[in-house]
C-alpha cells in the first residue's frame, strides 16, 4: 500500500491543529472528488501495490482464520441487511472474464480482517451485508464498465460503474474486489475519505451516510492475505483514517508508525519535510500491530466515549465510533452538565433574551434519542423535542427573572438510558451601569424600556463589578452609529453599531464564562468621526 502517486495530492494539503474539528466549506476540500450518483465522494489517491516482503509479513502475521467473519446486528434489527453496512461486491470489467476461483478467496480474507479487528482491543465486529440462513456475508458478482480501448481502469471507472448498476444505497460502504486488471490498475486499492476531525459520531462527515463510500480492493491472487490488510486499509479510509492532525500523520492521510496497517511512506508531508518511517509497533508479526498499533492515531476503542480534553482519539475522530462497526461493549451514554449563555440576536419587545444550553452527548453506540426539560421558578419539568444529534437548544427568556434550569439524558440504539444531567440554576437580571462623560436620555417604544442612554463624545457605560457567568450588552444600530471599545475583564475589543438602517435591541457583545464569578464590563465610546453616537439600551447579566 505504498503510494508513490499520492504525493501529487498531498502537497495541496493543508494540516489543522489536533484541537480543531474542521469541514472544508468545498466538500473535498483539497482532496479528490469522484462523481458518485447519490453523494459527493472524496479521495486521497490510490495505494501501490505491495512488495514481497510486505506481502510475506502479512503471510505471517495472519496465520490462518479461526472463523468466517461473523454477521452481527443491532437487538432492533430484524436481518443482517438493514442500518449502516459494509457491502462486499465482485465485480470484473465486462472486457474480462470472471474466475470463481478468485472469486472464492475473498471470504478467507474477510475472515482475517475480522480477526484482526476484533484483536485490536475492543471486540468490534464490521457491520457485513449478510444473507442466507444461517446468514453469511453476501459477495455479490458485479460486472463492471470496460476497460475500454486506452487499456487502464480507474477508481473513476468503478465509481461510474457502481452508479450505472445502482449500488447508491446512503447507509452501505460498499467494499468491491475488483478482479482481471493485470496491466490496466498497478496499484493496490483507493479509498474514500473526509477531512473531518470531529469527534461527535452524529456530526463527523465520516459517519454520516449522506457521504459517498467506496473502497476498490485489486483482486491479485499473487498478493494471498495481503488483500486482508487492502479491505481494512481502503474500508479504515472509508470510515476517516487517516486525518492530517492525527500524532503520527504524514500528512497525506496515513502515518509513519510501522508496521501498522494505515502506515507508511505516502509521500506526504512529514516525509519531504525529513521525516522518516519509525517502526514503534511492538512486533511485526503480532495481528494487534496491524491494526493503529498504538492506538492513537485512528481507532481505540477504550476512548469511544468523547472527552474534549482528553487524549487525541478521545477529543477528536475516532473509528471506533464509527456505526459501521459494532459497538463496543459498554454502559449507557455518558452525557455532560449543559452550560449556558447568551446567543446572539435581537431582543423581543417582551423583554425575552435568546439563552443557549449545550452539553455533550456520546456513547460506546449510537445514540438513538434525547430527552431535553426545562424547568421555570422551581417549577414541575416540562419536556423539549429534540433530535438525538442535537447538543444544544436556544430558548427566549424573560428578563428580569429566574431561576431557570435545563436537564438532559440520552438513549442509545441498545435501549441504555443515561442519568439525568442537570445545569446549575440561573436568572437573569438587569443591573444599571455607571455612566461617565455626557449621556443623554432618548425615549422611543422600541428601545428596551422605552428609552436609552446615548452618547455622542468619548465616556463609558460600565459594569465595573458585578457577579454572574454571562452578560449581554444590548443596543441599537444605525447609520448614525459608530465603534465603541468594550473591555471584558480588561481585555479589550473594538465592537460596531454601525448599520445602514436602524435596528433596534440588538445584543452587540456578549461573553459567558460557564461558573459564575466576579467581573467588570466597559463599553467605551470611541466617538468615531462622521457617525459618533453610541448607545447603552440597557445590560443583561446572568446570574
């Protein structure tokens, strides 16, 4: 799986930080996108064929399978074909002729694939498309677009091919070994593959089965069970191995730690900057080697439940998380107290302010629903809709009142319930703040209370102390407004009122700091040339 071409892709990449959770507003980002029917589908390039010493070592650290690879499914399902599956095709371009011979090695190698998978620390299963009784999983024979006349076949090709034949289908990772290509494909395979770091099964593109995933395995009999280790690489890539930021990156969409699977020199960044492969696995025969063998890179399985500022798999992508695999074998979802602050906006001529609450919610499985309440005043617990994907809820509250106070839990696919999760009561208030320099009062129905204090020269409008966890400054915009300076705890920032038509009660700064505590607020008016007014419609602070 060494990829001497792949270094023409790498260079455009660009890394993020091992704390950022990007999505590249372009869907591929500086990846490679592929026409595919139902979705858009990204790729790093394809992976070269192995060397007879990589092959031998695979040969070795196989063995042979204790058993064929197991079909698994959730307690709701009624078959082995239903939710997120990984669909194993054989497919030969209809230039070539088919040999059920080859054909007939392709369960040998699933079955060390699940082996190795299941070795690799958390008994993980992949979610195979089974048929029969008893069930097993179903190698479908597909007949592929031609080579045709130019005598090359490409991941291009099969994508337009799986398109013709209809293998669309938003929650299979479809996995074809393609056989015949003796002369037209020199490579080993090519996956799928979304630069997304997020570690949120319900928000990384990689688990979203709107997201194309297609992994092309070259059958070539001379490679024997290395075509175990291909299926892993190109269906580990299909599930969002190998992100830029991961310990190890090579910054082309694997790792430098050998032998693992997912590593190698690709060529990429960390090689042309020096780098050099590093063998830290334990051993290179030992099937726990294969598959992230330090379990730090792209799966682990003791880290599925998220932890922002935990280790790298648990604060960012893990495949572990991924709903083509089983789920790990564990507790109910874990979920975080919700924390909450003001959001942005206008407030309502009822004096209602938009509050937001967030948590996190994850689990060893999927979460399948949420259960969000609020409470008013001490009040009974009144149920909120919301989705199982969500992790934060914005509701308008009235001020000056309180207190208030959200609880969560959450459900995962196997029925286990959460406890409640509950946030610290808050209120809101409205405190007046110290005015210096010249404030003059202007009255008008759509200021908060009815009238505001304005000002056209240098002074402040201050909260030099108050006590609470967020605050909001609320005020009006227009063409006759300029900048203020507001200084949060004596960190300054230069903020706008300035608009081309009037707007009225908007929040134009906010800050939260989670716990309450004590802190000072300024908003310094800057008296900007040509349009000098600022105005203090009046100050919400959390409490």
């Amino acid at each position: 799986m060494k990829k001497p071409l792949l270094v023409l892709v790498v260079m455009l990449m660009i890394p993020v930080s091992a704390s950022s959770a990007q999505r590249s507003p372009d869907p591929c980002g500086k990846l490679k996108a592929v026409p595919l029917a139902h979705s858009h589908l990204c790729t790093h390039g394809p992976d070269a064929a192995p060397t007879a010493i990589e092959i031998n070592r695979a040969e070795v650290a196989l063995g042979e399978p204790s058993a064929p690879a197991p079909c698994v499914k959730r307690a709701s399902e009624t078959d082995f074909t239903g939710g997120r599956r990984i669909r194993v095709l054989y497919g030969v371009p209809s230039d070539r002729t088919p040999s059920s011979t080859n054909r007939a090695l392709i369960p040998r190698w699933l079955a060390h694939a699940s082996d190795t998978l299941r070795a690799s620390g958390g008994n993980q299963e992949y979610r195979f498309y089974c048929t029969g009784s008893p069930a097993s999983v179903a190698i479908t024979k597909v007949t592929l677009d031609p080579i045709g006349a130019d005598g090359l076949y490409t991941y291009e090709d099969l994508a337009a091919s799986m398109t013709r034949l209809g293998f669309t289908n938003k929650n299979v990772d479809y996995a074809v070994f393609v056989d015949k290509l003796s002369g037209a494909y020199p490579y080993s395979g090519q996956g799928s593959l979304e630069s997304d770091t997020q570690p949120e099964p319900a928000l990384n593109d990689n688990n979203d089965a709107s997201v194309g995933k297609l992994a092309f395995i070259k059958l070539d009999p001379a490679s024997e069970d290395y075509h175990a280790l291909a299926f892993m690489h190109e269906v580990g890539h299909n599930l969002g191995a190998v992100q830029v930021n991961t310990p190890h990156a090579s910054g082309g969409s694997h790792c430098f730690d050998e032998y693992d699977t997912m590593c190698y020199n690709d060529g990429g960044t960390y090689f042309t900057d020096g780098g050099v492969l590093r063998y830290l696995c334990p051993t290179e025969v030992a099937p726990t080697s294969i598959w992230d063998c330090g379990k730090d890179d792209y799966y682990n399985a003791t880290k599925v439940v998220v932890n922002p500022s935990g280790s790298y798999l648990a604060a960012n992508w893990n495949l572990a998380r991924s709903s083509w695999l089983s789920p790990v074998v564990g507790g109910p979802p874990v979920v975080t107290t919700p924390m909450f602050a003001f959001a942005g906006g206008a407030v309502t001529s009822t004096k209602t302010i938009k509050v937001t609450a967030k948590w996190m919610a994850s689990d060893s499985d999927e979460i399948a629903s949420q259960q969000l309440q609020m409470q008013t005043d001490g009040g009974p617990w009144v149920n909120i809709a919301i989705s199982a994907s969500a992790r934060s809820y914005k509701r308008a509250i009235r001020f000056p009142s309180g207190p208030y106070n959200f609880r969560v839990r959450a459900t995962d696919a196997e029925g286990n319930v959460s406890a409640w999760a509950k946030g610290a009561p808050f209120s809101l208030t409205q405190p007046t703040p110290t005015y210096s320099g010249t404030w003059n009062t202007a009255t008008n129905s759509n200021y908060v209370d009815g009238s505001t204090r304005y000002s056209t020269t240098q002074g402040y409008a201050a909260l030099k102390t108050f006590t609470g966890r967020a605050f909001a400054w609320v005020g009006s915009k227009g063409p006759a407004f300029g900048t203020s300076t507001v200084a949060t705890d004596g960190v300054g920032i230069s903020k706008t009122q300035q608009a081309s038509t009037n707007k009225y009660r908007m929040v134009i700064q906010r800050s939260g700091w989670g716990v309450t505590g004590s802190h000072s607020v300024w908003v310094n008016c800057d008296a900007t040339s040509g349009h000098p007014r600022c105005d203090a419609d009046t100050f919400v602070v959390m409490i």
